[in-house]
C-alpha cells in the first residue's frame, strides 16, 4: 500500500438554518454525506492516486455496510471490524446564523482495539486519526498502530482543540512517540506548543520530523526536517469547512508516498482542503477510476 490509514469512519449530517426554534419546527438544508477522518483521507489520498487501505470499526447496521460501500466505490481496500454492540459513528454539524457547531457520536470508532489492527502495517505512509488517540476507549488501538507502523511516514492528526486541552498536551506528546510527522491546525498547534504558523511549526519540530500547520485560506506551514516551507494559497469562497483538513493530510501523504517534494505535496495538500471547504462535499466530486 501506498497509504494506510487507521481511525473513525462516520456518517456526518449537516444541518443548515437561518435559526432553530425552541420546541418548534423551521425548514432548513439537511445533508447526509459519507464522512470520519480516517476514511476521508482515505478517498482523498486514492484520488490522488494512490493504493489506500482503512482499518477501522463500524457498526452492525444499514449505516455501517453503506459505509463500508461507499469507500470502497473509491478503490480504497477497507477492513472494517463490526461491532455488534455498537452503532457506526455519526457526526452532527449544524450552521446556524454564521456559526457551526458539531455534536460527534463515537459509536463504534470508539471501541476501535489493537485487536482490530494487523502485527505489522506496511505502506508508504501510514496516518492515524487523532481522534482516536484523545479518546480513552480507541486509545490503545492508536497507540498499537503507531507502534506497528513500517512506513517512511508515520503521521498522526492532532483532531480537536478542545479535545487536545481536555487530554494534556504531555500525554499526548507520548503517546504519539512513535509518530515522523504530525499534522495540526493553527488552534491545535498553539493547544501543543504555545505558539501558531511557522513559530509553531518550528517549535514542533523538536519532537516531529515533519510538522505541518494548516492555516485555512492562509495556507500551510511545514517544518521539513529543518527546513521551513510556506505555502500562500489561493484564496476561496468558503461553504463548508467540515473534512478540509482531513483531504489535506490524505493528499499531502499520498504525495509524500509517491516521491515528490515536500514543496509540491504541500501545495497540493492545500488545493484538496480548498476544495473541500468551497464545497458542500466532504469527498471528491468524481468517482476513482
């Protein structure tokens, strides 16, 4: 494999009102995507070309085995434990008035075990979601795939500021030991090290190889074994932020996975989060192969 990647597989539910009534009915936009952070990179990274697998869990349900399709539909080789005991994860975002708030159900993702995960896992590229390091139950999974990685990079997603907080920063430095890159938001950097954009990217890279922030319509900054790159992006009508950054890491490492430089992944990883936020699409709008 070119690319693997480890971590949630959700439906997300994406609801859109000018404002919520109390205790009554309003008409509004209400879309239902495939969506999850590691099957998201997953798509992403087959778009650009490269071999993929996920490994993940899912539920025992009609959401589960749609899922399981739908990713599939990409090329991308899915092994997906089900969980008789669990639901498949859904996310909830709601955009009302400007704002947009989410209300994540783990489900099944959250009880994703080493057991679930193979004794070596051997690509190019190998990214495991962060969501599934800053939650207790998925924890050890996180841990064992980082530590079973045989790949040149070995990337984990910071996920969630909030998240991140709530876990510790220094918990978080250890259990992703294992991991060559790391990939974060500018909110995410400044949870981990203090400091945002390029300062961030070079403070983080006294623990990672391979630092990248993502900075929205700004760009990116990544810390390249030393060097500092920047990448200015072309600026967007944004409509939907939701999975930006998760098309950015599966198109920057399926790159990376290919052999080009860190220069050309950085840019394209920027174009496929751009894509995703000018849009109401988590996923590419044209189907592999």
């Amino acid at each position: 494999m070119d690319v693997v990647t480890v971590g949630d597989v959700m439906v997300d539910v994406s609801v859109e009102t000018a404002a919520l009534a109390e205790g009554g009915d309003v008409h509004g936009r209400v879309l239902v995507r495939p969506g999850g952070s590691a099957a998201t990179a997953a798509v992403w990274a087959a778009a650009a070309g490269a071999r993929v697998r996920l490994h993940g869990r899912v539920g025992n349900d009609l959401t589960g085995r749609l899922m399981r399709e739908s990713i599939a539909e990409w090329g991308v080789e899915t092994v997906l434990a089900v969980d008789p005991g669990a639901s498949t994860g859904t996310m909830l975002v709601i955009h009302e008035a400007g704002e947009r708030s989410m209300v994540a159900d783990r489900g099944a993702n959250a009880r994703l075990s080493p057991d679930d995960l193979p004794a070596e896992i051997e690509a190019g590229a190998v990214l495991v979601s962060g969501y599934v390091v800053l939650d207790e139950g998925s924890l050890p999974a996180a841990r064992a795939a980082l530590e079973r990685a045989r790949a040149q990079y070995v990337a984990v997603d910071a996920a969630s500021w909030p998240l991140l907080k709530d876990f510790g920063t220094q918990r978080f430095f250890e259990a992703t030991d294992a991991a060559t890159v790391l990939l974060a938001n500018d909110r995410e950097a400044e949870v981990l090290c203090g400091h945002r954009g390029e300062d961030a990217a070079e403070a983080l890279a006294q623990r990672y190889p391979v630092v990248c922030v993502k900075l929205g319509e700004r760009g990116a900054a990544m810390s390249w074994q030393g060097l500092l790159i920047r990448y200015d992006a072309e600026p967007v009508k944004e409509v939907d932020p939701t999975g930006a950054g998760d098309a950015f890491d599966g198109v920057l490492l399926a790159r990376l996975a290919a052999g080009a430089s860190a220069g050309d992944a950085l840019r394209a990883a920027c174009a496929a989060g751009a894509r995703v936020a000018a849009s109401a699409k988590l996923w590419p709008g044209r189907q592999a192969g």
